[in-house]
C-alpha cells in the first residue's frame, strides 16, 4: 500500500496522505494516544508499522515530553499524535516547555469534523487558540489538500532558526476525505539561507573582544542546538578567554576543558556568578539571559559590555543591552569571528577563577561529594554516579533540587549529554523524555535523575518503558520533601514547611507492579554496588536511593538578589 | 515615560494570526487603544495599525516580538513624531423633524452628512485623532444617538518600502532575515 501510495497520480484518504508525508519528512517516531477523532489516522497507521515506530504512551504529557527528549538528542522535531480535547490540553504543559527551551515538537491533535467547528461537540476544544501563545506556529487543517504542505511547513518551522513547538490541528473530514497524493517537499519548499551578519559588527564585536581584559563566554542552548561544541571549542582556545554554561549549554563544552570555569545561574558555580560583575566584556553565545542567570539586571554585570550572538532578534536587548549583537546562529557568528580575534591569555584573570573555585571547594563542593556519613547526601549520589561512568552517559533531569545537584556534579564530557526542563521548569519532565532519548536510539546510559516529587507526576510512564523494554536508569533521589521549595521555606519563610512533606509509596514495589527491576538504596556504603548493578544491567531499571532529608543546594543567588549577592551558606 | 507608538504590521491573511499577535500585548499587560486591520497593497497580505500607550523600550521589545511570529513580514514602529494617522468617525444625530439643522451639524462637526432620514441624519467625519475627539465632543451638544469611530489607520514619515512577501511565497528563511533599521523616530523590524 505505502509503495503504491508514493505515487503521486493516486487518490489517498487525508489519513494516509498524513503518513505518507511524515515519513517522505523523515519521522522514524511517534509517540502518540488514539481517541475518537484522530482514529481515521490511526486505522491508517496500522499499515505503516513497518516504517513507522509508534510509541504507545500512558499520558499525553508523557508523549510530548517524550518528543521532547527524542528532539534534544537527534535535533530533529519529536513528533506527538494525539486526539481532540483532553488529547490536546493534556499537551499544553509539553508545548510550553517547548517554546521555552527552543525544542522542536510536532504535534498532531485529531479535531471533530469542520461541520461541527465551534459548536461545543464532543470532546472539541479550541486548540488553535489555546496554544497560540506557546507555539512557533500553530495551524488547523479542514481540508485533506492542506496536509501535504501544512505538514512541510510544520517541520521546516519547528527545524528552523530558533527552534519550537508547532502544533497542527485536523479535523477528522479532512481525514476521511480521499485526495491525490502530493510530495510535502513538493508542497512546500523552504530554502535555507545563511544568517545576513554584517561585516562591520563582526569587525566591531572582535574589536572588543580583542580589547577585553577580562572577558568571558557564557555558552547557551544555541551552541549545542547550532553544532557549534567545536567551533566555541577553538574560538575559546584562541582567545583564552574563560567559558561558563547557562543550565541549558551544560555539555557544550567538556567540565575538563582548562577554560571551563562553571555553570552560570541561581545555584551555578560561584565563580563565573561573582565574577560576572568584575568581567569588562561577556561574549553571550546562543543565550537569552534569563532571569535565572543574570539575577537582578541593575546589578548585572556593571563592567561589561556585551557581544550578544543569538538566532533569535526579539532577545537582543530584551533583558541585557547589547553592546555589539550578532543576530545569527553561533556557529555562523563564531566562525566569522575567529580569523579576526587574537591570540592572548589571562593568567591573572583565569587566577581568579581558580581561587573562587578553591573557595567553593572548601566551603560547599568538599562536604557536598566527599561526605561519609551515613546518610546519603544527593551531590554525593551524582558525583559517585559520574565517576561510574566517567561522564558518558546521558543525564536526564526532572525539576528541583536534584536537578540542579546533577547540573553541578556531573562531569559533562559529550555535546547533548545533558536533557532537562529549564526555562518552564516542567516536574514530571524526566521519566518521560527519558524515555524519548533511549528511543532515539541513544548508544550512550540513559539515566533519568528524578526527585520523589516529580517522578510521581508522570510515574505511569513506566508502563510505557516496560511495554517498549526501553533501557532507561531511573534514579529517585528520595528526600521525602519537595525539596527546593522546602529549602526556600527555611531559608526565606522561616522554616514554615508548608505543605511540602512527601508520604511516598514503596517505589521499588511500584517499579515490580510494572515488571520493572527496582532496588532501594538506604545507606551510602550500598551506592556504589546498586549503581554497577544498575549500569551493567541490559533493560530499565529503577533506583530509590534514599537521601538526606533537608539538603539545601549553594551555592544560591537569592531571588531578587544580584549575582554577586551570592551566597555559599 | 508612557507615550502613544503606532505600529504598522504586515503579515499574511491567515486566520489566527490577529489572536497571535494582540497576544504579546496581553502577555505584557499592554492595552491596545486601537487595532484596525485591512488588506494592503499587496494581494493575499494584511496590514495592521496598532496604536498603544507605553515607554520605547517596552514597545520596542513587542515590535521584535512581533516580527519574530511566522507569517509577519515586517513590522514598523513609529511614535507620533513620525506618523501620519487618520480616523474616520461616522455619527448619526436625531432632527426632530428640522432637517435644516444638517448644514449647522455639518460646519460644526466639520463633517459631510451621508444619509438623511425624517427622524435622522448619519455624518462622517475624516481627520486626525484630535480632531475626531472634537467632532466627538460637538456632537455630543446634539442629539447624538451613535456615534463610531474606525481606529487609527497610519502611516510611516520617513520613505521606507516595507519588506511585503507575496502571498504563499514560502520560499526564503524568514528568520534569516531579521534585519532591525532605525530611521529618525521610526524602526523597522524586516
């Protein structure tokens, strides 16, 4: 059917002609949940197993940060099929942390058919309208003619410049409707042209760069999303100057580079934070200074100027006055830029950083990885986890404190080792997009760090890894809190723990119900064993590691507070 | 300092995008004072004129903003310096019968009387917003029984050919070409 189909003299329903073109686009995944009226495409997809994997989902927020995931490793649009109603807002959370994070998502929502648009018939929700504010592109299909070119769009959209969510919403007519066939590369052709950056901004961002005495590249999103890990590599090497990661550049660059000094942001390293406002120039490469970075902005970086390399116009001068802008992908940017930067080094500069990570070290690093007690604390976790795979592994995160003790501990080693809801701070995000990066057919340990809150939001997913036998390391790191907003009620609303203590089920047993090995961790003498155990093990595999009860994360820019205001206790 | 700016958008005529883009208005809390939307020179694409009361940064942000959503093909901000608006009002005002009171209604409302009935009579007034406002508050001495305006249409001083892709014309990245001019008050986002 699919061979006769290719051929574009041929009539086809709307539902074929959909999968026709997602798999002329390429999809190879789907990870989706049938209902009423997407089933003309699901009938449709029963004959395209052979070339299509679809991924049975337990939630459709499972689905989509699935999507997610898959998207964050491949760099190509996770696709997300789901029907009208609570089909399509059981998708809002996902595609909000898609717009926020630059992820690329398709997702297909079924729709009741044209003639009953807008007259409340079952299971019909607007979902154009719901999602405009969170999509790059959204677009309602009424016709079976529109598929072809619509779905073209809908990638080359969600590929393209800075990536996005788009959602395409089809009634279930133009499903049914039968219609020639027509290639989607046909339909609708996009030319890829290279960024336009003029040379006399280029010539002015080297000048400054070139002039700077204490400068430093604070590396986003956008360096691992443009491939760029090599080139800010050399450009780095060439110009000495120091390298910090937002939360979302985390494994741009490898945590041994020599001129690697840190992650950036409310709990990032104290380094690149205090000395933010001591630099005279920061090269913001593909990152948006986000309020978790730069803290309050009247006291962000007085010193500096800035060189603001982005893809995306409507960030220049949105929160940090650019001196120079380079509205471009990085890769195009650093590239024009490193025949003009000269050769120097900062052997003061860069000695500061060393002492501010000595400091860090005594005071917060030491006690937080090298700890003997008996309690498990959840730095020490990750630290022993990155030593037992030597940083090869890909982490995904949910939200919270774990999340950030696995930003600061792990050693990143490999572009897009690191997958986590940053800009939305979705829980509930990791078991999930775990599941989406052992399904793009990731080589390296996929390991889901995820707290005892936020596996809880979408634990259900585990049947999803059983019935695919999906090889993801889950690990709970288990406080019985919700630990980041505990942490912030003791340290800003005196220790008035409202609502924040966790009565968690038996995990190990709950892994068990869904024929998945589980393992508990109660002490630290037995961390080391469960891990090599857990690694060495062919197939999923969950860790309820118990941790010290009331951790808190330093060091920590306080809300409101400048990134200098940082505190080490 | 809050003060009036005017944009002028230019995007497909694609159902869906008006909600698109009063949305990055109401993320901001910004209230539009008014929004019309019309065809414009160029078969298949809509123009927008967005008036609002804000400070330039804020309104500069939106106007990247704007320009970034798929399906916009440019965007011109302009604060009152550098654009030339015009409203048209079209009121009508019961006569009790004394249709000679028209030309008084005319001269004083410095309008042009469109359709008369016995009872009354429907003006339309063309001009700037003030004047509109000062038709509005003559009329108000009559008995006005409706009165409404269009919105302010507006556009640029300087001569500037905004960027306007035909229609369907999918060809060519557009976040490629984000190119921001600043000529005397105005920017172009293209």
């Amino acid at each position: 059917m699919t061979q006769a189909a290719v051929k574009e003299d041929l009539e086809l329903s709307g539902a074929s002609a959909i999968l026709e073109s997602l798999v002329e686009l390429g999809v190879k995944t789907i990870f989706g949940y049938p209902g009423g009226t997407i089933m003309p495409t699901y009938d449709a997809l029963y004959y395209y197993r052979d070339k299509i994997r679809h991924v049975l989902v337990r939630h459709e927020q499972g689905g989509i940060h699935a999507a997610e995931g898959y998207a964050r490793v491949t760099g190509k649009a996770g696709v997300c099929m789901v029907t009208s109603g609570p089909g399509a807002t059981n998708l809002v959370t996902g595609i909000a942390d898609a717009m926020m994070d630059s992820c690329p998502v398709v997702c297909i929502c079924g729709q009741v058919g044209k003639k009953l648009l807008g007259s409340d018939a079952f299971q019909e929700t607007d979902v154009i309208g719901i999602t405009i504010p969170i999509t790059k592109w959204n677009y309602q299909i009424t016709s079976a003619d529109e598929i072809p070119w619509v779905l073209a769009k809908a990638f080359a959209i969600a590929e393209g410049g800075r990536p996005g969510p788009v959602v395409i919403d089809i009634t279930k007519n133009a499903q049914i409707e039968r219609v020639p066939y027509v290639s989607p590369k046909r339909a609708f052709c996009r030319q890829k042209l290279t960024p336009k950056i003029s040379r006399f901004d280029v010539q002015a961002a080297a000048k400054l760069i070139n002039e700077a005495k204490r400068p430093m590249i604070l590396a986003g999103h956008g360096i691992l999303i443009s491939d760029a890990c090599e080139t800010l590599r050399t450009f780095a090497e060439k110009s000495s100057a120091p390298v910090a990661c937002t939360l979302q550049g985390l494994s741009c660059i490898p945590t041994t580079h020599p001129l690697y000094v840190g992650l950036l942001g409310m709990h990032g390293n104290y380094g690149p934070n205090i000395l933010t406002n001591q630099a005279d120039l920061l090269i913001a490469a593909g990152m948006r200074f986000d309020d978790r970075v730069t803290g309050a902005l009247e006291k962000y970086a007085p010193n500096a100027k800035v060189v603001h390399i982005d893809i995306d116009a409507a960030e220049i001068d949105k929160n940090v006055k650019a001196t120079v802008s380079l509205v471009s992908d990085a890769k195009v940017a650093l590239e024009a830029l490193l025949p003009l930067i000269e050769t120097r080094e900062y052997p003061a500069w860069m000695e500061e950083f060393s002492r501010c990570r000595a400091e860090e070290f005594e005071k917060v690093i030491d006690a937080d990885i090298n700890s003997s007690s008996e309690a498990l604390k959840m730095s020490r976790v990750i630290h022993r986890l990155s030593e037992a795979t030597n940083g090869d592994a890909v982490i995904v995160t949910d939200v919270g404190q774990h999340q950030m003790m696995a930003a600061r501990y792990f050693k990143y080693t490999h572009p897009h080792t690191w997958v986590s809801s940053g800009g939305l701070g979705t829980m509930g995000y990791g078991v999930p997009a775990a599941m989406g990066v052992a399904l793009a057919g990731e080589k390296r340990p996929v390991i889901a760090i995820v707290g005892d809150g936020g596996f809880q939001m979408t634990c259900q997913e585990l049947g999803t890894i059983a019935q695919e036998n999906l090889p993801v390391k889950i690990m709970i790191l288990n406080n019985q809190f919700l630990g980041m907003v505990r942490q912030w009620q003791e340290l800003f609303y005196e220790g008035r723990y409202s609502f924040v203590e966790l009565d968690n089920p038996d995990f190990v047993k709950l892994a068990e119900a869904f024929r998945i090995k589980g393992e508990r961790v109660l002490v630290a003498t037995e961390l080391d064993g469960a891990l090599s155990r857990m690694l060495s093990f062919n197939g999923p595999y969950l860790l309820d590691i118990a941790v010290e009860k009331e951790t808190n994360v330093f060091p920590m820019v306080p809300a409101g507070a400048g990134v200098s205001d940082i505190r080490l206790s | 300092m809050n003060r009036q700016f005017t944009y002028a958008v230019y995007s497909d005529n694609a159902p869906g995008l008006l909600q698109r883009i009063t949305s990055l208005f109401t993320k901001r809390k910004v209230n539009i004072e008014s929004l019309t939307v019309s065809k414009s020179q160029t078969d298949g694409v809509a123009r927008y004129s967005i008036v609002i009361y804000s400070d330039v940064e804020t309104a500069s942000k939106i106007g990247r903003q704007l320009r970034r959503i798929e399906d916009v093909h440019s965007v011109m901000l302009v604060d009152d310096s550098e654009c030339i608006g015009r409203e048209v009002a079209i009121v009508r005002i019961g006569l009790n019968g004394k249709t000679d009171t028209i030309s008084i209604i005319e001269k004083i409302l410095n309008a042009k009387a469109i359709e008369i009935t016995g009872q009354s009579a429907v003006f339309v007034i063309a001009g700037s917003e003030s004047e509109i406002d000062s038709a509005f508050r003559a009329a108000k001495r009559f008995p006005m029984i409706e009165f409404a305006r269009s919105g302010i249409v507006a556009i640029g001083r300087s001569h500037y050919e905004p960027v306007v892709k035909p229609s369907n014309d999918d060809v060519g990245d557009s976040e490629a070409a984000a190119e921001t001019k600043i000529l005397g008050n105005a920017i172009f986002f293209n």
